[in-house]
C-alpha cells in the first residue's frame, strides 16, 4: 500500500467522527433545553396554579437536514410567549413535510380525532390544519413552494393525516427578450 493511502482516514473511522459530531451536537441541544427547563421552573406562584389541573404535551423531534444539518422541531400544547409558557388548548401536533419533485406531502399526527372533525384551508403558501374533537390540534404549516389546490388530495387513517398538493408549474404569459451575451 502506498503511504498515501495510509494517510487517508478509514472509512469506519469516518462514521465514527461523524456519529461522535452529531451526538455531542445532540448533546449540546439537549444541554440547552434542560436549561430552557430550568427557566421554566422559575416562575410565580399563580403561573404554576394557572397550569394545574391542564393536560400539557411538549416534545422534540430532531431530523438531519439534506445539508448534513440537525433541525429541531418543537411539538405540543405549551407555547412561549416572553418568558413564560403558556399551555393552550390546542396541541401543536408532529408535522412532516416532504418536498418532492411535483408535489408536496404532508403528513400529520392527529390522534383520537374522527375524519369530518378535521378542517384544512391554504392560505398563500400555508397550509392550515385544525382538528376539534375530543382533542384539539392547531398548525399552520409553512409550504416549500406555492401550490395548486384545485388538485388537493387528504386522507386520514389510523390518527394520521397525509395531504397531497402538487405544485403549481409558473408559466409566464408575458414576452419578454432574451438578450445574447
């Protein structure tokens, strides 16, 4: 073997950096909510009282973006607002988004809820998710590109909605000319 090639890192070596970079990141993330925690435990008497007796839901999700980056996302009924939560009725619930060539999934988490108490409506480039039964689930989910919603398809089986929309294809109706460098 040439020397070369015994510079070069192995290739287990390479996983191991990788998986180590990503579970200190992981750990570091996970460092900043217990202290986000800890902030929380520091408020007033009536604010504690305020959440008794209400069921609360909070949790994470943590998915490797395709630019090698961890994307946190948030899910549950307790909203920030200044520095103290606030538990909502409404729980925000586990959205993913899946942009594909032509279309957009979207599929959510809204269990204990029946098919016609669900309401979906587009806004501009926002897809609104509300559900009322038993429970209640409030999102506005942000979409990657603007869409046709003539062609919208949703189904909802076993507490898990997916929601197709195909993009809409931009075809310019005005002239314009095109300069030759």
């Amino acid at each position: 073997m040439s020397r070369r090639r015994k510079e070069e890192e192995d290739p287990f070596e390479r996983i191991n950096r990788l998986f180590r970079e990503m579970f200190e990141e992981f750990d570091e993330e996970i460092r900043r909510l217990m202290r986000e925690m800890e902030r929380v435990h520091e408020f007033s008497v009536e604010h504690y009282r305020s959440m008794v007796g209400k069921p609360y839901v909070w949790g994470f999700e943590i998915t490797i973006g395709p630019d090698g980056v961890p994307k946190v996302k948030e899910f549950g009924n307790i909203r920030r607002i200044g520095k103290s939560p606030k538990i909502s009725e409404e729980v925000e619930p586990i959205i993913d988004v899946i942009d594909e060539e032509d279309k957009i999934r979207i599929v959510a988490e809204l269990p204990g809820v029946e098919k016609d108490k669900i309401s979906l409506k587009t806004s501009g480039m926002k897809l609104i998710i509300k559900a009322s039964n038993h429970k209640k689930y409030y999102k506005e989910v942000d979409l990657p590109a603007e869409v046709d919603i003539s062609t919208a398809k949703a189904t909802y089986r076993n507490g898990v909605l997916e929601v197709e929309l195909k993009k809409k294809k931009h075809v310019e109706k005005e002239e314009r000319e095109i300069k030759v460098e």
